[in-house]
C-alpha cells in the first residue's frame, strides 16, 4: 500500500522559513515524478512545485519562485519543499503528490499558517 506522510508545518512569522518533508513508502520514488500543492480556504488547490524522477526537472508557481525550493532524495524516499520569505498568503494545506507508473498519490496533507 502506498503512503505519502507529510511533516514539517507549523506556524511561523512572515519573512520564516520552514522546511517540509515527504516520506513515502510502498512506491518506487525513483521513478515518480514528484510534486507538491497547496490549498488555502475558499481557494482551488494549486501546483506549488514539482521535481522530476531523477531530480534533473524542477518547476515552481510563479507566486514561489525565488522563494521556495523541490528537492528530493530518492534513497531515502524523501521529497522535502524549503520554504523561504514566507508571505501571509502562503498560508495553506500543503499536500504531496507522487504521479506514479501505476497511479496517482496522495499525502493527507500538513498546515503551513503564516502570520504575526
């Protein structure tokens, strides 16, 4: 069974940082390519970044850029999403993504809260 567990949120300043983490198991991460999404309230969930299966690929929204960075490490099964000069509207659930040979997966999702 594939499980994607995101861990890493929180609540931090505007202008923090905060580093979040994709852990997942039951999948060949190595092939996947990886993303991660966010959903504010009231808001449509949108692509934040993404990273292709062997790291070589990565895009960002334009709303991150310069500012958030994908990156993985396929032994560990791990994709992780650093976040830096965090803005109020950054504020969202984050989710992780892994588009697989055999499906699409879903993390459960961690809360990124930015404010003062």
């Amino acid at each position: 069974q594939v499980q994607l567990v995101e861990s890493g949120g929180g609540l931090v300043q505007p202008g923090g940082s905060l580093r979040l983490s994709c852990t997942a198991s039951g999948l060949r991460l190595s092939t996947s390519t990886m993303k991660w999404y966010r959903q504010a309230p009231g808001k449509e969930r949108e692509l934040v970044a993404s990273i292709s299966s062997v790291g070589s690929r990565t895009n960002y929204a334009d709303s991150v850029k310069g500012r958030f960075t994908i990156s993985r490490d396929n032994a560990k099964k791990t994709v992780s999403l650093q976040m830096n000069s965090l803005k109020p509207e950054d504020t969202a659930v984050y989710y992780c993504n892994a588009v697989a040979w055999n499906g699409d997966y879903w993390g459960q999702g961690t809360q990124v809260t930015v404010s003062s």
